[in-house]
C-alpha cells in the first residue's frame, strides 16, 4: 500500500468548507487510513493508502466528508509517481526555480478540455504565460497571481474540469512528504 498525495478544492478559503486541519487529519485517519500528515492549513493532505484506486479512494473520502464533516469539496488524488511526473512535465522550470511561489499547477480531477486552452489564454493578462499537460494546468504569474483574472472559477468553466491551484513551493513540499 503506497501514499496518496491529496489536494482537496476550496477547502478553508475565505471561510468557505471550513474544517481545522487537525480535524481533517483525524478523519481521514478514521476513515481507515494511516501515516496521516498535512501541509498547513488548505487542504494539503499525505496519507498510506489502502491498495484500491485514487478514484475509489476520492470517492469514499468525498462522500464521509459531506456527510461527517459538512465538508462538500472535490478530493482530488495522485499517487507520488503521478505527482513526479506532473513535477517532471513542468514547461517553465527556470521560472518555478526564479519564482516558486508566483508559479501556480491546477490540479484537475478529471482531463480538462486541452481544445479550449485558447479561452483560458484569452483572459490572460500581466504577462502570465500557460501550459496545459495531462491533468495539470501550470501557469506564470510574473505580477502575482491575486492581481489576475485567471481565477480559478474562470479556468474551471473554460476547461470544463474542476481543479485546484497550488504553488510551486507547496507542490514540492506535498513531493517530498509523499517520499518519507
């Protein structure tokens, strides 16, 4: 039984799907999973699986969740070889090392639209330069990422897939707990 990296959707943002990260780890410990530890307070989780899939896994998590915890987000899974390569297909290395924390990764739950790229380019502004690979939507945020109008929302409705962002910091930092 291998380790799970999790991200979940919108947790603790703003108020919205509020759940003390302690409280979070205990659940997914409850919910018969082990070596439970979290990445501050967003929604950033490692734990050892059970030997079933990530899909089967998200769906177990996600549904406890809405019903346990009130929590009712998108738990979106990868295994740490799925997350090493998403690290591996990064198309702007240079500027996640310049950079790491103006560097954003969507992670999608499911295989975004990669037709529909353009709409997302469209609403770039400031200099922001994008690469969809896979599952993954990594974007330059020279000026910051809260000044854009690539909000999450916006990239979700035009790539038809629900995801969440993560800095290039945090990203790493999911690797190498994913790794002990």
């Amino acid at each position: 039984m291998g380790k799970i990296i999790a991200v979940l959707r919108a947790m603790n943002l703003g108020g919205h799907n509020a759940v003390p990260i302690g409280r979070l780890r205990q659940f997914v410990t409850d919910e018969g999973f082990a070596d439970v530890a979290s990445y501050i307070a967003s929604g950033n989780l490692v734990f050892t699986g059970d030997g079933r899939t990530t899909d089967a896994i998200s769906a177990q998590l996600e549904a406890a969740s809405a019903e346990t915890l009130g929590l009712k987000t998108d738990w979106i899974l990868r295994t740490p070889a799925e997350w090493m390569a998403m690290i591996a297909a990064s198309p702007f290395p240079d500027f996640a090392k310049a950079s790491p924390s103006k560097y954003l990764v969507t992670v999608f739950k499911t295989d975004p639209d990669p037709k529909r790229l353009t709409e997302v380019e469209a609403i770039a502004t400031l200099g922001e330069e994008m690469k969809l690979v896979g599952r993954a939507l990594y974007i330059c945020f020279p000026e910051g990422a809260g000044k854009s109008k690539l909000a999450g929302a916006a990239i979700e409705k035009r790539l038809g897939a629900r995801g969440t962002a993560r800095n290039w910091n945090t990203v790493l930092k999911l690797a190498e707990m994913a790794e002990t």
